[in-house]
C-alpha cells in the first residue's frame, strides 16, 4: 500500500489554513481557561458539556500539570471520595486503597481527563502563555486574556501579544496564580492582595480550596492550587481529589454567572 502524503507547501497551507481558522473563532469565546491541570481541565469538561465556548490554553506542550510528576516522581496519586466520580465519567478506573481513599496512574489521570475535555467540546491549544488581562470599568470587570506563545517568552523577544475576548476567565496555573497574580498587579482598582500558600495541612487544605473556590472580581474566578495561593491556604502535596472537585464547582459557579448575565 502505497502511503498518501503532500508536497511541503501542502503541507504548510494545510497547517496554516486550518489553525487559522481556529483562531479566527477562539478570538471572541464564552470562558478562557488558563492551565491544562487537574482543575483546569475539569473545568474545561463540564463547562464544555453544558453548552459553554471554553477555550484553555496551556504554556507547556503537554497536559496534566502537577499530575505527571506524581509524589516525587513516583508515577501514582491520590484522591478521597467523591472526586473519584469524577474520573470515573472519564474513563479511569482508581483503584481503593482504604476506606474512600483510591489510587491512580498518574499517565491515565492525565490522559483522560484531557480526553474528557476535548470529546466534551473543549479546544486546548498548548505552547501559549497568558501574559495580562484585559479589563472594563464602571463596573469594574475582566473581559479576555493577552497571550504571546510560550517560545517567544522562552526567547526574550519583544513581541506584542494578540488578544482572546471571553465573558470570563478561569485562572487554574496553580501554586503562583499567574492570572490573578498580573491582574492585581496591573488592573486599576482591583485591591486584592494574594496572601500566597502556606506549608502543608493536607486535610485541611483540601476542604479549604474547594470551600473557597470562586470568583475574584466580576469576569475573573480561581480553582485548584490558584484559591490557596490568594487565600492563604495550606498545600496539599500530591493528593488531588480537591483539584478535581474545586474544577467541577468553580465549571457550576462561572455557568451560573454566565446563566444570569
């Protein structure tokens, strides 16, 4: 059998078409997740199996976050009940290990919460860095994201970013806030001092960044490791039944808010 294939310009008008396209349509969209983590990518999940335009970018080119690493690069994580549900929707099959306490491949965790997202509507573009907001006054609120490739970043080129419009914005990078961190930095009026993460307390972190994940100011919300690093919670290590959970509600309470818009 002889294999198909195209001339190298081809190729590349194909490339170029294509994404081209894409981005033509990811330019105006519902929700702007930034972060293909554990949190990340539920939110992008449900959201996306609700009807809602979600599109997350990633700065690394691949999924997972902390996931992939495990506990110190031992390739398992943990999770309580009910967030085992969760992957359960999408596939995995966590294996008990006490009483409401599962263990899972940290390669399967990744794997399929990322096809959980994408087969639920969701577009993931990777290699893209979330640089800035953009914000509106009278009400105060933001309204999209500015994003330069990662590379660009990597390089220390001065390139001007392009901008993604949404009716909100998700910020699930984790242990330093990155969104929340530029917008209280950067967005006139918005008093928000991050308190930043505290030392471990699993138990208590876990039901902590769940309780507390939500909205920040109008049109901008925090889930996972971003709530404790603006509430001052503990860190949890490699335990990421909250991760799922606080993805799932900070999906509910942004539908919600969108829902009553």
């Amino acid at each position: 059998m002889r294999l198909k294939s195209l001339a190298e310009n081809e190729i590349t008008r194909i490339i170029v078409e294509q994404a081209c396209k894409e981005w033509m349509d990811v330019s105006r969209t519902d929700v702007v997740i930034v972060g293909a983590g554990p949190s990340g990518m539920t939110a992008a999940k449900y959201l996306a199996e609700r009807g809602v335009k979600v599109v997350l970018f990633e700065r690394r080119l691949s999924f997972g976050g902390g996931i992939g690493g495990g506990g110190m690069l031992f390739h398992k994580v943990v999770l309580g009940e009910p967030a085992d549900e969760i992957l359960r929707e999408v596939g995995c099959k966590p294996t008990p290990v006490g009483e409401g306490i599962y263990v899972v491949d940290a390669a399967e965790m990744i794997a399929r919460l990322a096809s959980g997202a994408i087969d639920a509507g969701a577009k993931i573009i990777m290699g893209v860095t979330v640089d800035d907001v953009i914000y509106r006054e009278n009400p105060l609120r933001i309204e999209g994201v500015c994003i330069q490739w990662s590379a660009v970043q990597i390089a220390g080129l001065h390139v001007d970013p392009i901008f993604v419009r949404s009716k909100a914005v998700i910020d699930a990078t984790g242990h330093d806030a990155e969104v929340i961190t530029v917008a209280s930095r950067k967005v006139p009026g918005l008093s928000l001092a991050l308190k930043g993460e505290r030392s471990a307390y699993s138990e208590l972190s876990e039901q902590l960044v769940v309780e507390r994940t939500g909205k920040i100011v109008e049109g901008l919300y925090a889930t996972g490791m971003a709530v404790a690093a603006v509430e001052g919670l503990p860190r949890m290590g490699p335990i990421f039944g909250s991760m799922l959970l606080s993805g799932r509600k900070v999906a509910e309470i942004v539908e919600g808010d969108l829902r009553g818009k």
